[in-house]
C-alpha cells in the first residue's frame, strides 16, 4: 500500500507531469498489476491523503543486467527534468570517459528522437535502445 500519488507516479505514462525516473525503472522490471483505491476514512485517524493498493508482476522480458545498466542513465537523464537530454547527457561520464555531443546527437537521431527531447517524452523501452546506442549495455 502507498500513498495515491506515488501509485500515480509509479504507473505514469510518457508525457505526463508524474513521469519521472521512478517510473521508467519500474515499467522497466515489472508491468503494473492491479490498483486499489483506499480512502482516507478506512483509517481511524483518517490521514491527509488516500491510499492504493499496487500489485506489480515481474516482466518475463525483465534482464537484470540492462536494468543495471540503464538505471544510471535514467537518474542523470532525469536529474534536470526540464533540461534536453543532449544537453544533460554530453559530458556524462561512462565507464571511465565522457560522452561525446555527437555521440548523443546520434544515439538520438538512430532513435528517432528529436534533438530537443527532453527525458519524460522517452518511454522505458526508448531508454534501453538509447544505453544500447550510447555503449551503456554491451
């Protein structure tokens, strides 16, 4: 059970306001299972805010080594939420050296992804094909 704006922002999809890195590393592992809401009443003293019951079911496609991997991406790429990923990504240093602008600019262009693209515009399975593209999964 947790609170229903960490259920919001656990299940949020690409392009929304509760998108953050929490949810591309959970929809990364596991798919989202049932929900329940529990009103603020069921509890006696009732709290300020209400409650869900979350199941999550681990992805038969879940590869412990990639989620490793891109978890660090995802952070740094999410760290400045309003900054465009080439710009918070240039520079980032990967297995002892920096990445390159073009190697970002790249990576972006082979994903299709506009050069101005922000981190909460790409969907968790964008991210691997980015660390793939990037060298941050071999």
């Amino acid at each position: 059970m947790v609170q229903r704006e960490l259920a919001e922002r656990l299940f949020a999809a690409p392009r929304t306001k509760a998108y953050a890195a929490v949810s591309v590393l959970l929809q990364l592992a596991c798919q989202p299972g049932q929900t329940r809401l529990v009103p603020r009443n069921a509890f006696s003293p009732a709290p300020k805010v209400d409650s869900v019951f979350v199941t999550f079911r681990r992805r038969a496609d879940w590869s412990e080594h990639e989620w490793a991997a891109v978890a660090p991406l995802v952070r740094l790429a999410f760290a400045q939420r309003r900054k465009m990923l080439l710009n918070s990504l240039s520079g980032a240093a990967h297995a002892g050296r920096a990445l390159a602008r073009d190697d970002v600019r790249r990576a972006l262009t082979a994903l299709q992804v506009p050069e101005t693209a922000r981190p909460e515009e790409l969907t968790p399975q964008q991210f691997i094909a980015l660390a793939r593209h990037l060298g941050w999964i071999s």
